[in-house]
C-alpha cells in the first residue's frame, strides 16, 4: 500500500539555524515555523498555535537564510523523523513562498 505525506502549512519563520553544507556538497538549513490559526474539529472552532520544525536544502536553504526572523511564509513538504538518533518528526520543505 502506499501512501500520501504532504503537508502545506503557512507560519512565521521563528528561529533559524546556520547555513551549512553535507558532506556532499549539499546546502542545508533548519529553523523553526511557528503556526497560528482557527480550525472545525467536531463542530467546534478549535484555536490552534504550535511550532514545527522544519528542514530545507539547495534553493529553499538559501531563500530561507534570506528572509529575517519573523517572515510569513507557505511551506510545502512532506513530514519525516528528523534522524536515527532524534525522536520527533520534521516538515521537509519542498517549497517555501513567502507570504
């Protein structure tokens, strides 16, 4: 069976790491988006607030390194753990629009 891992969500870059480069060369940055926003659940208005972190590389490390902190952005990816060694999960940007 295979299945779908896409996630779009829009926030506020909160905290942002250093550029730095894989062994391969490769641009990679992590920073932190922090969500607000109103949702249904159950026929009810849920106010939701929550911090995510997240995980761009090559272009969208770059764009992202750009922006200072506090800047409103979409970003679209997929939800993945962060490594063998850390528990928790992280959003995968794909692609990153600002707001």
């Amino acid at each position: 069976m295979s299945g779908s891992n896409q996630l779009i969500l829009t926030g506020r870059v909160v905290e942002l790491e250093p550029l730095r480069y894989t062994p391969a060369g490769v641009a990679i940055v992590r920073f932190k988006l922090a969500h607000e926003s109103a949702q249904s659940e159950a026929g009810a208005i849920r106010q939701l607030q929550m911090e995510i972190a997240c995980v761009a590389t090559e272009k969208m490390a770059r764009l992202v390194c750009a922006a200072p902190l506090g800047t409103a952005v979409r970003v679209d990816g997929f939800i993945a753990h962060r490594g063998k060694s850390h528990r928790g999960i992280e959003l995968h940007a794909l692609n990153i629009q600002f707001d």
